[in-house]
C-alpha cells in the first residue's frame, strides 16, 4: 500500500507546474532561517529576520566601515530535486534597491550560484531562470558551469551595494516553476 501511495505522490508532484519551496504563509516557513553579516570580515552591518503579515522581513543596514558592505539571510534543508523544473519565481517587496538571490546545490560548497534583481517598491514576480544564475565566490566569479537545477540545499538573499544604507525586503514567496 505504502508504494502505491508513494507511486502517485511522486506522479502529482512530477505533473504540477510549481512548487513553492518557501510560503511565509505557512508558519513553518521562517524555521531554519539565518543572517550572516560582514562581521565575519570586521565589517559593522546588521540584518535581521523576521516574518509579519504572512512574509519574511529581510531588513537592517549595510555599513562600508571596517572592509564591510553586505548582509545576508540563508536557509539551509535537506537536499531538493529541481530536476522537473527550470526557473525560480520570487513574490517579493523591496525598496527600490538591488538584491541578490544565491542557490547552494551542496550546503557545504564554498561557493553560490547568485542572480542580481532590482526591486521598485511595489510587490514584484521576479524571474529567474536557473541556468543564468552565476557561480561566485566571496563576489568573484568562477570559471564554472551557470546553476544546472539538478539539486539544492540552500537558498539566501543578500544585499551589498557597496554603499552605507538601509533596506527592506518583504518575501511572499520562493517558488520552482517549469
């Protein structure tokens, strides 16, 4: 019985269009959740975490001081098949500035596969198609292969601009879609 269940389970989830990896509706979307500032690197800027209103709250603010300018928030899970899929779609808010979304196919890689987007205050659908997502390391790139969305094991937002200010970014959604 279980493998019949398991069967059509794998069959319903092969033939939807979308799935949401993330929906701060969901009160169990804002486990798991974590910031990682430039202190790291001496650097003073703060974000934080949080979720109202059924979305997550990416907010706080970059300072330049001391070698900084960046601050990020990550989720790591266990591993996600992105086989059936091509593109992440974000239903998010920003403040106008310039944010950008990184994949971890491995948790413990160095290294993010990054798409910088633009925000414009109102609540946005952001596209990204998977194969355009570069591979970067502490804001180099790499000579490698673009995110081929086989498999992922963490997903984040950072913001650093190279200049001192403060954000918000409101977060809806974070969805694979075909």
């Amino acid at each position: 019985m279980k493998s019949i269940f398991l069967f059509f389970l794998i069959l319903f989830i092969s033939m939807q269009d979308s799935i949401d990896i993330f929906d701060f509706s969901d009160e169990n979307a804002s486990n798991g959740w974590f910031i990682i500032n430039d202190g790291v690197m001496g650097g003073l800027s703060k974000g934080s975490f949080s979720v109202d209103n059924n979305n997550a709250v990416f907010q706080g603010n970059v300072s330049t001081e001391n070698n900084g300018g960046f601050t990020m928030v990550a989720n790591r899970f266990d591993e996600r098949n992105m086989e059936s899929y091509n593109k992440f779609r974000l239903k998010l808010k920003g403040d106008g500035k310039n944010y950008q979304f990184r994949v971890k196919s491995n948790s413990g890689q160095e290294y993010s596969y990054v798409a910088e987007f633009s925000t414009n205050g109102e609540w946005q659908e952001i596209t990204i198609p998977f194969n355009t997502m570069e591979p970067r390391f502490r804001g180099r790139s790499l000579n490698m292969p673009n995110f081929e969305g086989i498999k992922m094991q963490e997903v984040a937002f950072l913001i650093g601009n190279k200049k001192m200010e403060s954000f918000e970014l409101k977060i809806s959604k974070i969805s694979v879609v075909k």
